[in-house]
C-alpha cells in the first residue's frame, strides 16, 4: 500500500509538472511574457529548479520589452496586433518595472550544483552569444572574456550532444574571426543542416567561400541570405555581395537586375554603385555608367578614395574617353566655384598618370593649381599632394 501511495505521489508530482511546463509553454506561445515570468518565478524554488532557470534564461533572452545589461529585465503581456520590437523601442526611454535576474550568477551557481547537466553550458553559450551581439565592448566584462564563456559553454556542451543551430552558428563566427575557415565552413553547413532558413549563416559562408575563390557555392549562399533576410540593411549587405560575385563570374546582366532591386531598397549606397558601375562598364552601357559613376562622385567630390574607384573602374574596362568626358561633364556643371573645378582637374589628372600620358597629367594638375591658388592658402596639404603628382 505504502508502495502505490508513493509511486501515486510522484505521478501525480510529475504530472503537476508537465502541466506547469505546458501552461508556461502556452503563455509564451500566446505572447504572455509576464505571465510566463510570473508563474516560472513561482516554480522557482521547487524540485525542478535547472528546467524552471533554463525557461527563465530562455524567456529572458528572447522575449524582454526592456533590458539593463541583461541582469535586470521587463516582460509584458502582449495585447492583439502589439509587436514586441515595436513596444522595445517605445519602452526604451520610460520607466518601467524590472524583474532582477542575474543569469550569469545564476548559471555558475547552478553548474556547481549540477556539474554534469550540460544544458546549462548551452545556456551559458546562449548567454553570452546576446551580450556579443547587444552589448559588443560595452558589457561588464570585456569582449575577450564575453567570447571565452560564449565558446566554452557552447564547445562544453557541443561535446555532450548538445547544439541548436545558433550555437553551430556561433562556434562557426568564432572560427570565423579567428581565420580557420575550414573549421567555420564545417560549423556553419552543421548549423544550415538544423535550420536552412537561417539567413546569417547563409551570409557567412558566402563570405568564406567567396574568399577561396569557391565563386558558384558562394553566390548560392548570398543568393539564399538575400531571399531570407527580412531586416533591410542586412538584406542589402547580401544583395550586394550576390552583385558582387555575378560581376566576378562574367554574368553582369544579371548583376545589374540584382543591384537595381537593391538600390530600390536603400538608394544609392556605395558598394551597391560600385558594383553597379563595374557591370555597366562590363557591358558597355556607356549613358548608365556616366549616371551611376556621378551619385557616386557626388557622395564626396573631394574623396580620393571614391574617385580612384570611379577612375580604376573605367580604366580596367578600356573606357578612359567615357572618364574623361565624365570629368569634363562635371567642369560644365560648375563655372565659377574654384574649389570644386580644382578637385575636378585633380582627378582626372590623376586619371591620365594612371595611364601614363604624363603632359595631359600636368596639364589637369597645374588647371588645378590655378584653381586651388584662389581659394587656399599655400599651406594647403593639396598642394603638397599637387608637388608629388608633378614630379
């Protein structure tokens, strides 16, 4: 009788817990952050304490309206229709109340206790991997010991059997920024083997396989980066990298369709133009060229650096006359402003030593000198540079 009594206590134990579990579950699910706080906080104590912190951990990390360098956290009941991204950036500047929640007190307490639970290593990896993205420098510790704790709880635990595919991800980076790109492609295609959606590590090995001149699969991955990303800049980032490795396999049509749907999404970034350029130089398209080598002249007319990429790019495809007129397009945009018509001179000075016609070069730098004479004083760095071009 004892026996049956006992082994009833404990069904009935469990079944209250997986009943717990489900309802929390079920809070999350329906948007009811502060509800699921509330009841794991009330779970907390209990017997099942590591399963109740790992579901605090999680919802911490995940579902916050507000967050003070993640040892203080709000959670809030979300209403129909209310977005939680929306209600973060609202909520940023109000005073709001905060549940205190130190997870990496918690996670080393909990470790000492349960040494060979190595969920919490994962957990410890999940941690740290949100500080190096939300906090970079800017954490309790330094980024150094940030990445330390991220790479040993998420190695710790990859060695139990224990991955999702964040933490392959996240071991791929850090092989990654460490430069053994072997290692890093081997995490990251794990990673793409739980989750083909996850448009980060799509970008990543796009990167590397870019960088082992690996052209076809690297244009596969940024192709899929581009499609999955729905966060505009990052989209951009990976448009332009597709642009970029069409422009390095010859295929410039298609290049220049990509690159026009992503200039469409943010106008007129820089890399978006210089791929541009460089296919419609590819191709011959003389008119588009001029238009798209002038949004970027206009970005910063003095910059060396831009101009030097316009002046290349036309160079390298055999199109120095469409460069020369272009600069000469750019004098008759302004008769009178000296600075701007020296920097122009200046350029395509520059443009001409580049290929060696060394008169038409001096000539263009001393018209800028003329020019830089009226509006600087002789202590102008340009005209140091002007002393090195004439030489």
């Amino acid at each position: 009788m004892q026996k049956i009594l006992i082994f009833l206590i404990t069904l009935f134990s469990i079944n209250a817990s997986a009943i717990s579990f489900s309802k929390i579950d079920s809070l999350i699910n329906n948007k009811q952050y502060l509800s699921a706080w509330n009841v794991l906080t009330e779970l907390e104590n209990g017997k099942d304490g590591v399963d109740v912190h790992l579901k605090k951990i999680q919802l911490s990390l995940k579902y916050f309206t507000k967050t003070f360098s993640h040892e203080l956290f709000s959670f809030t009941d979300l209403k129909e229709n209310q977005n939680l991204i929306r209600l973060r950036v609202i909520t940023e500047q109000k005073m709001v109340q905060m549940y205190p929640y130190k997870i990496s007190s918690i996670l080393d307490s909990l470790q000492k206790i349960h040494p060979t639970d190595y969920r919490l290593k994962k957990a410890q990896g999940d941690f740290y991997y949100d500080i190096s993205i939300l906090y970079g420098k800017d954490w309790i510790v330094n980024k150094q010991e940030v990445t330390r704790r991220m790479y040993e709880g998420y190695t710790k635990a990859e060695e139990h059997g224990i991955v999702d595919h964040i933490s392959l991800y996240a071991l791929g980076y850090f092989w990654n920024i460490n430069e053994d790109h072997k290692k890093s492609a081997d995490y990251f295609n794990r990673s793409l083997f739980l989750d083909s959606t996850y448009a980060p590590t799509h970008y990543n090995l796009a990167y590397i396989y870019s960088e082992k001149d690996s052209l076809e699969k690297a244009l596969h991955h940024a192709w899929q980066a581009y499609d999955l990303y729905t966060y505009i800049n990052y989209k951009n980032d990976a448009g332009q990298m597709a642009g970029s490795i069409l422009g390095k396999l010859g295929r410039h049509e298609e290049a220049i369709a990509l690159l026009l749907d992503v200039d469409r999404l943010i106008p007129d970034t820089y890399y978006t133009l210089y791929y541009l350029l460089n296919s419609f130089l590819a191709t011959k398209k003389i008119p588009e060229s001029q238009i798209t080598a002038k949004n970027m002249f206009n970005m910063d007319w003095k910059s060396h650096t831009i101009n030097t990429d316009i002046i290349k790019l036309f160079i390298r495809k055999n199109q120095m006359n469409a460069l020369e007129q272009f600069y000469k397009d750019r004098l008759e945009e302004d008769k009178f402003d000296k600075e701007y018509r020296g920097y122009v001179y200046l350029h395509l000075g520059q443009a001409f030593q580049m290929i060696n016609k060394t008169e038409e070069a001096l000539i263009n730098v001393s018209l800028a000198q003329e020019s830089f004479n009226i509006c600087y004083d002789p202590g102008h760095p340009v005209f140091t540079v002007i002393e090195k071009m004439k030489r």
